[in-house]
C-alpha cells in the first residue's frame, strides 16, 4: 500500500503575533521523493449551534506544527491528497486533478471535532463534523510550477470560514524540485481585486482581509466636439453578500486598467459609466441645477455569470460645486447606495459639465478637505486662548498674594 514519509517542519515566522503560524509540509513518496509542497497560514472559523438554541463562533488558526500523515502522492488514478491533522481531531485536507499542461485543486475538507468542550462549549451535537468546498482552492496553474499567493483569500463552506495567506503549493512535484513560481493575480503589484484567480469576468468573494486603496482612474466622456465631462477617482464596492444565510462584507476595487469610460452630455444632466470587465458596471448621473451641479444619482450593476443584481440610490446630492467649476475631494468618502452596497471613493475630482479645452477648471474643494485644514486652526486657536487665560489667572493670583504679603 501507499505507505509514505512526511516530514513536517516548523516556520514560525511570528513576532508574537496571534495569525502569525505557518505549517510548512512535504509529502514524499516510497523513494523518498517530494511529490506535494505545502506552506501557509490559515485561520477557521466555526460556527455551531450551542445547548442554549443559539449561534456561537469560535476562530482558531493551524499551528505551525501539523501531522501530513493521511496525504498521498497517488497512484494510478487515485488523486494526490494533501492532508494535515492538528489539535483534537481537526483536520484539513486538499485533493488534485491535473490535465497534459495544467494542475488544480479540487475538493477541500474540513474536519472539526464537537465533542472537544474546550473548543466547542455547550455544542448541542457532538463528534467529528465535515464541511466540504467545491469551489477551487486555486485555479489552472502550469505543471512543474509553484502556486504563491501571499494575499489573504477566503473559502466559505458550510459552517466554516476559512481565510489563508501567504500560500506556496505546489502538487505534482517532479525530481523533488519545486518549479517556477506562478503568482496569483491578487499579488500583481497594482491592486486589483477584482482581479482575485480567474481571468473572465470576476464576482466579489468574500474576503475578511483588509484590501488596498483602489487606485485612481482618469475618466471622460466625449461628444462630437471634444471631452465634455471629466472624472478622476478610485472606486471601492463594499458590499454585503448572502453566504450560507450570514452576510459577509465583502470589498472589491474598480481595476481602472480593465474599466472603459462611457456616457452622455446634456444641457443639464450628464451620465458617467463605468464598466469594468462587464462584471461591475457603476453609473453616476449629474444634474445642474440653477448654477450648481451635484451627484443625483448612482447605479452599481454587479454580474456573476448570468446572475445580475442591481442597486441604485437616485436620491443623492453630494459632489457639489458652482458650474464651470469642478468638484474636488481628496479625502475617502462614503457613498451609501443601499444597506446592503457602499462606494467608498478616493481623491475625486469631476466635472461633469462646461468643460473647456479637455481639461479641469477651478476646484471647488470639498468640506472635508477644507476641514484638515480648519482643525488645526482652531485647536490652535482654543490652545491660545487657554494660555491667555491662564497668563491672566496667574498675574490676578501674583496680584493677590502680593496684596496678602502688604496687608501683613
Ligand atoms: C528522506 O529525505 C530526507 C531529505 O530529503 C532525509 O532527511 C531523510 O532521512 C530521508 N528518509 C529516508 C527514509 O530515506
Ligand atoms: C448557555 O446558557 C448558559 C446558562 O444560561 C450560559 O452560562 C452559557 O454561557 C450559554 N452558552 C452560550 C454558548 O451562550
Ligand atoms: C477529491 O475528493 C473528493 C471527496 O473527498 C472526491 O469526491 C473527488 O472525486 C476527489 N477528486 C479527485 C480528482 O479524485
Ligand atoms: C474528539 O474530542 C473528544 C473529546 O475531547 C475526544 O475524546 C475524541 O477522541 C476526539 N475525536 C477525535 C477523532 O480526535
Ligand atoms: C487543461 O486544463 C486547463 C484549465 O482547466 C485548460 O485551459 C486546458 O485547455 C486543458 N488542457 C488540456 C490539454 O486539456
Ligand atoms: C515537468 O517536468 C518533468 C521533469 O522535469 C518533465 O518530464 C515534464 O515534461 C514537465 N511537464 C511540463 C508540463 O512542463
Ligand atoms: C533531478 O535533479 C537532479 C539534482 O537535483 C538533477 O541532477 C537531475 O538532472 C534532475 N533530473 C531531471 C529529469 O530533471
Ligand atoms: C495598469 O497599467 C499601468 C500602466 O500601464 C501598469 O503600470 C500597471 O501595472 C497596470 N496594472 C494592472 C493591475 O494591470
Ligand atoms: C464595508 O461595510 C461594512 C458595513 O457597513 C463595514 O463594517 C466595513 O468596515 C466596510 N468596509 C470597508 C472597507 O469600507
Ligand atoms: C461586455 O458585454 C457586451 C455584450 O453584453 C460585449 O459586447 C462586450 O464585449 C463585453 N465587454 C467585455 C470587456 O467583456
Ligand atoms: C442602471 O444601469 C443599468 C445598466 O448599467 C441600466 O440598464 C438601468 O436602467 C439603470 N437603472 C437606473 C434606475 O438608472
Ligand atoms: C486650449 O489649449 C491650447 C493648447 O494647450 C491653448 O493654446 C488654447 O489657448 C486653449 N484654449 C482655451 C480656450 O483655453
């Protein structure tokens, strides 16, 4: 029988930081040889009905110390399967198919034990549970390389959640020699989250890692005679997705490199879209009124495959400014387009009409910025004050006792 070797190290990378294990696993054949890599941080969280009729969460992390005796190389056609117990009875595995060129994960596993009181107090039913995700781990990846994703990435199956970072995997290994390393798309140097492992159009998934800033998109409109609104600002979706009946917030950036302008130019109304792989599509609807002009209007459309959802807000007024002005805004702002879907935009600046020559007129800058700088003169004004008053209590007070010293 497949009996193999599994050497199992440490790599504590921590500073005494709670998330901060790794496990680190070789698995290796009867020759002795490494025919899958492991290392990563993860972290689950369980949710379990308790005695009480009541929901309860406990969150714990894989140790850096981890038994890979169940996993095998396979033979044949039994698939590769890394496995990795820890703790008391909880365990973690990953099985793998591969084609000619590339290789992908397949089924995940996870086993968490009920009957551990410690772990799972007052659990209304005990013993060894299994929650199981179809969803890949990670995609296509070339034979002979090496998957790396130092990005957190989240896999949610029933009752758990399971949040990994700083992955290095490799299955299939030949000669015991790691191949090239192919890196996930969410560690490209520019964030891009929506960008997360496939290619095609992307829908958000949850992430419970914080994500960066978005970067910031230069956007116009045209009509037949030039440039006729201009939009400069980075976009982040914040929304709230149903999975496994909880709502889980999950964040997505407008990619501006994957985002194409459109729109439309009225005498008092103007339209700016923006369609980022056909996947998050997010108009924004200006109206002038009298001689101002503001943000009356913000539909977001998200699209997962052939599922589309759609949320607007058409009772908006923010980002306004005098016509012949534009609008700007250096600090993020919150745009609430329903409960369940938040824009937070970065560094706007528009100008949705009376644009001369293609480029921005005068900024009419919002309140918040001009609040930066508004604090600190007041504060520093109140400190003044303070120092006035108190000069005056301390020469009435010296005043006082020398009156004291003379009445003597
Ligand atoms: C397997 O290889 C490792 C190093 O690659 C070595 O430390 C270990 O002793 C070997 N085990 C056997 C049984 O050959
Ligand atoms: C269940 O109820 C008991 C007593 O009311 C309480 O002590 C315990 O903390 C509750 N457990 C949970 C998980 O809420
Ligand atoms: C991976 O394991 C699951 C169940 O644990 C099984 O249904 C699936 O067929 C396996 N995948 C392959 C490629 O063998
Ligand atoms: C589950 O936990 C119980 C209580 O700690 C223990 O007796 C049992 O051996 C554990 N099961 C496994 C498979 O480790
Ligand atoms: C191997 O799988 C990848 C991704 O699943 C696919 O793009 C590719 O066409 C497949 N190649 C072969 C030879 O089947
Ligand atoms: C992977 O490497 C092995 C040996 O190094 C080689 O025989 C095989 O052709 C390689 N496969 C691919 C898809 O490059
Ligand atoms: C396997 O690795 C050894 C040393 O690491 C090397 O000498 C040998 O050429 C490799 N074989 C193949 C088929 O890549
Ligand atoms: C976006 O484009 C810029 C300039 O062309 C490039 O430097 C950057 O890497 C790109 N970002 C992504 C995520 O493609
Ligand atoms: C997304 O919205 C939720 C709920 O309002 C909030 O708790 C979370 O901090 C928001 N995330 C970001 C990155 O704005
Ligand atoms: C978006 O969808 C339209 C049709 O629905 C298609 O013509 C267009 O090529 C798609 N654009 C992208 C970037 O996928
Ligand atoms: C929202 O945008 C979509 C396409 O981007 C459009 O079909 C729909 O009519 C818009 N809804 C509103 C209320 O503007
Ligand atoms: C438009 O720009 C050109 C070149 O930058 C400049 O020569 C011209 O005076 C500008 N016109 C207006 C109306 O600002």
């Amino acid at each position: 029988m497949d009996r193999l070797l599994c050497c199992v190290t440490l790599s504590l990378l921590g500073l005494g930081l709670l998330q901060t294990n790794a496990f680190d696993v070789h698995v290796t054949d009867l020759a002795n040889k490494t025919c899958i890599y492991a290392s990563m941080k993860a972290n689950f969280t369980i949710q379990y009905d308790t005695n009480n009729d009541t929901r309860a969460d406990v969150t714990l992390q894989a140790p850096d110390s981890v038994n890979a005796s169940g996993s095998r190389c396979g033979e044949g056609t039994e698939a590769p399967l890394l496995m990795v117990a820890f703790g008391n009875g909880l365990s973690w595995s990953l099985n793998f198919t591969k084609n000619d060129t590339k290789y992908s994960s397949d089924v995940l596993t996870f086993t968490y034990n009920t009957s551990d009181t410690k772990l799972f107090p007052d659990a209304k039913r005990q013993g060894l549970l299994t929650s199981t995700s179809h969803s890949s781990f990670f995609g296509a990846v070339p034979l002979n390389e090496t998957y790396k994703c130092d990005h957190g990435d989240t896999v949610i199956s029933e009752n758990v959640q399971q949040l990994y970072w700083n992955v290095i995997l490799q299955a299939y290994v030949q000669n015991s020699t790691l191949g090239n390393e192919f890196r996930c798309s969410a560690d490209s140097p520019t964030p891009s989250p929506t960008a997360h492992n496939t290619t095609s159009a992307t829908t958000p998934k949850p992430t419970t890692k914080p994500v960066d800033n978005p970067a910031v998109g230069n956007y116009f409109v045209s009509n037949g005679t030039g440039k006729c609104l201009l939009a400069s600002m980075g976009l982040q979706i914040n929304t709230s997705l149903q999975v496994d009946g909880k709502n889980i917030w999950t964040v997505l950036n407008i990619d501006p490199n994957t985002t194409e302008s459109s729109g439309s130019c009225g005498n008092d109304s103007a339209i700016l879209r923006l369609n980022d792989h056909n996947a998050t599509v997010v108009e924004f609807n200006f109206l002038l009124k009298k001689n101002n002009f503001h943000l009356q209007e913000v539909n977001v459309t998200l699209r997962n495959g052939s599922a589309t959802s759609q949320t607007v807000n058409s009772n908006l007024s923010l980002w306004d400014a005098s016509v012949g002005n534009s609008y700007l805004c250096h600090k993020e702002q919150l745009i609430s387009v329903s409960e369940d879907l938040h824009i937070n935009t970065f560094s706007v600046r528009v100008q949705p009409f009376s644009v001369q020559n293609g480029t921005y007129s005068t900024a009419s800058e919002c309140y918040i910025d001009e609040d930066s700088i508004l604090i600190p003169i007041i504060v520093g004004a109140a400190l003044s004050g303070l120092i006035v008053i108190i000069v005056v209590a301390y020469l009435i007070g010296r005043r006082k006792t020398h009156v004291g010293y003379q009445t003597l």
